[in-house]
C-alpha cells in the first residue's frame, strides 16, 4: 500500500482577489508513505510549514493526522480516517498559523505528521 502525500503551502491565488480555493502547482513536498500488510502502521512528518497535504493511496488504508510526537505511542485503529484506493482528499493541517494555529512562527508550532494502516 502506498499513500501518495503533496505537501502546501497555501491555497493558490491570484492579484485580483487573493486566495482561490485551488492548490498551486508544483507542491513544496511530495512523499510516498509505503506501508505493507505486515507492518502495524507507517508514519511521516510533515512540515511545519505546510498548510494543506493532498493524499492519495492505491489501495484501502485508514489516515489520520496528528502531532508527530504522538504518533509513537498512538494506538491505531482500523476504519478511523478511512481512505478509498484511488480516492483524493484535501485536508487542512491543524497546526497551520494562517488557518488558526497557535503561531505565526512556523518553528514554533508542533510538527504533525500522518500515520497509515493497510489495514482497513
């Protein structure tokens, strides 16, 4: 199972009305989370700067997005943020200052990251 993550820093927009609710192109990051059957979770960090990822999987897996630091000791549980193969979602990362996180300084907000199940 692989999840396909592209990493944002803001919508896109243009001079004459600011943000449009589209994603600019090319991303700041783009990472291919791989989890297999054998493997309980997989999990990435994502930056602090980012504000929205774009997730896509091959096949059915249960996604969350939580604080980093969490995800060692997180108990994963199946069918929680289920994700269809093939299905594209757009989220809004907690901690993103301009979306009301707890700073504007992007050092200083807490990293999160995604953890992934293969199984679902």
């Amino acid at each position: 199972m692989t999840l396909y993550i592209s990493e944002y820093l803001a919508l896109a927009g243009n001079h004459d009305s600011g943000a449009v609710a589209i994603l600019p192109i090319p991303p700041t990051v783009q990472t291919a989370l791989v989890t297999s059957a054998t493997t309980s979770y997989s999990a990435v960090p994502l930056q602090n700067s980012t504000a929205f990822i774009e997730l896509c999987t091959d096949t059915t897996c249960s996604v969350l997005i939580l604080p980093f630091a969490t995800l060692s000791t997180y108990t994963f549980t199946t069918q929680v943020g289920r994700l269809n193969a093939n299905e594209r979602i757009i989220r809004r990362v907690p901690c993103s200052p301009q979306w009301g996180g707890a700073s504007t300084d992007p050092q200083l907000n807490a990293t999160y990251g995604i953890v992934t199940s293969a199984s679902s």
